[in-house]
C-alpha cells in the first residue's frame, strides 16, 4: 500500500494520480491495482502528531474496508499492517504502519511509527502551527481522550469498581485535572473569538493564552508524548522559540497585567511587583519594619531558646 503526501489545490473526490505515481506503482509489479482510498488535507494538527490520523468517514466509501487484503485485515485488528510511503518527491519511507483505532462511537485509520520522518522531510513542520488555536486544542483533545480511555480500560481490569477507583485514584485525578485544563483551553478559544473592548486588551489576552496552553504543553510534555499529540522536535520548538518569544511580548507588561485583577498592597502584604524594580532594597527596609526586628536579640531568646541551644534546658519526658 503507498501514499502520496503533496498539495491539493481542489479538495476533488477522484483527484488524478500524478503521472511519476503512477510510473512507480507500475514499477512495482503489483498482482491488484491501484485504488483510490482517501485523501485529507493536511492541518496543524497533522504536522504536530506524530501520526497521521484519517477519519472512517474519509475513506471511499466504494472500497470502505475492502482495500486491505484478508491478511492485512486481521492483522489490523490485531496491531498494525506494515505500510510504504511515497511522498510528492518520490522519496521512499519504509517504517509506518497503518494502525485502526476505535475511540468512543468513532473509527480511524492511523499511520505512524514514522510519519514524523515524512513531515520532518518535506519540512511540514512549521513553528506558526504551535500558536494555531485548532492544532493547541486538537492536542489537548487527544491527550484527555487517550488518558480516559486508558484509565477506562485499567478499570475494566478489576473485579470490583470500588477496588479499580480506589487503587487508580491518583491516575483518576490526572485524567480529572487533563479534562479541566482541556475546558479552559476550549473557553480561551472560544472569548478570544468574541469581540473584546479596550485598546490593545485582545492581544494581550491572546499572548496569555498562547503562554498557557504552551507552558502545559511543555510541563506536561511526558503526557503529550505518550498520547502522540506531540512529537520530540516540536517539543523543543515549544521549549525554545515559541514560548521564550511570547515570554518576552508578554514582560512589558507584566506587572499591569498583575495590577489589573485590583489586588491591594494591603491584601498582598509585599513590596513586591513595583514598577521601578527596586525589589530588595525595599524587601529588606519593610523587614526592619517588622516589630520582631525592633531589638537585636528577640524576647524569649535568652529564656528559651538560648538554654535549648546551649542543651541546659531539662526536657520532660512521658
């Protein structure tokens, strides 16, 4: 089985096979010919997974299940069909297999276990895609998918509900806390979209965003890459350039930021966060402010702490 990753310029049902395709194929000497299955086009969230991931509702609907050979058939439903891939530029990837994944009510058909290679290859990977709010969302989509139905099926292992929800308690919260985090993100998306008033309010909201889902991303990158929702290169893409750029949009205007959720120095009881940035000078004048730092040597000192020190102090003993 080979695939064909390029542009389409027309999202056509039967798009023509390239004639350089078509001479490989031939090459090949194959007993059955060549059939047209599915076509996607590709999104962020194509070039951040390392995998490629097609909907049942994508596949022709004239072959459904019927390309696969019997063979490769039971081999799906068991693991994986060893698969060929030929990019736009005829390079070869012998490493993908194709995979059938059955999440919730939905199916799909997977490649991976080398689809990194094909968008390393053909340069698919761009760093804008990490700051596309559909890819960051489809990523955390993944993640708490992939986590509830990992713990549903650990679950399933024991005899006793009570037992399994006792025993993966602490596995239960991870997924809690990953479904949350996914509702947050979900509710950035959606305000940022909405109309927001006040000069400059919106891109400021929308650094902050980007810093929070990356920051995630970046924190809980075991997770993300055990999910496959992100790969290792973008992973450093996301430790590196993106979230030290926003990282740097975002100083200037940091201690507004703090400023704006109208918290008192009173209630915060620091001099931390001036504008001027004379933080310790100020931090050690308020500490000499402090009636315990009115003497030298605290009162008590000499009656207690001293002879506790010094072990003249008889303890009682029960």
């Amino acid at each position: 089985m080979s695939v064909q990753i390029g542009s389409m310029e027309a999202h056509n049902l039967h798009p023509e096979m390239p004639q350089n395709l078509k001479d490989y194929i031939s090459e090949l000497n194959l007993e059955a010919p060549p059939l047209f299955v599915a076509q996607k086009l590709l999104t962020a969230t194509d070039v951040m997974q390392d995998r490629l991931l097609f909907p049942k509702s994508l596949i022709n609907a004239e072959f459904s299940y019927n390309f696969l050979t019997e063979v490769e058939k039971e081999l799906l439903e068991k693991q994986h069909v060893e698969v060929n891939l030929v990019d736009g530029m005829m390079r070869e990837y012998h490493t993908l297999h194709l995979a059938k994944w059955d999440i919730a009510s939905c199916s799909f058909y997977v490649l991976r276990s080398g689809w990194n290679d094909v968008v390393l290859q053909n340069k698919l990977s761009v760093t804008e895609d990490l700051l596309n709010p559909s890819a960051i969302l489809e990523a955390f989509k993944a993640r708490a998918i992939r986590m509830a139905v990992s713990s549903a099926q650990s679950l399933g292992d024991f005899p006793n509900p009570e037992d399994g929800f006792a025993e993966l308690s602490a596995d239960l919260t991870e997924v809690a806390i990953a479904h949350c985090r996914l509702i947050v993100v979900s509710k950035f998306i959606d305000k940022l979209k909405q109309e927001i008033h006040g000069k400059g309010v919106k891109q400021q909201l929308v650094v902050l965003y980007n810093i929070y889902a990356l920051s995630l991303l970046h924190k809980h990158q075991g997770e993300f890459l055990a999910t496959s929702s992100i790969t290792t290169e973008l992973q450093a893409l996301l430790a590196t350039a993106q979230l030290r750029n926003l990282y740097s949009q975002v100083r200037p205007n940091a201690v507004a930021l703090v400023d704006s959720f109208n918290y008192t120095d009173h209630y915060l009881g620091s001099v931390l966060g001036r504008y001027d940035g004379n933080v310790y000078p100020k931090l050690y004048e308020a500490a000499w402010k402090d009636p315990l730092n009115d003497s030298v040597v605290p009162d008590g000192y000499v009656e207690y702490i001293k002879p506790l020190l010094q072990n003249n102090l008889h303890l009682s003993r029960l």
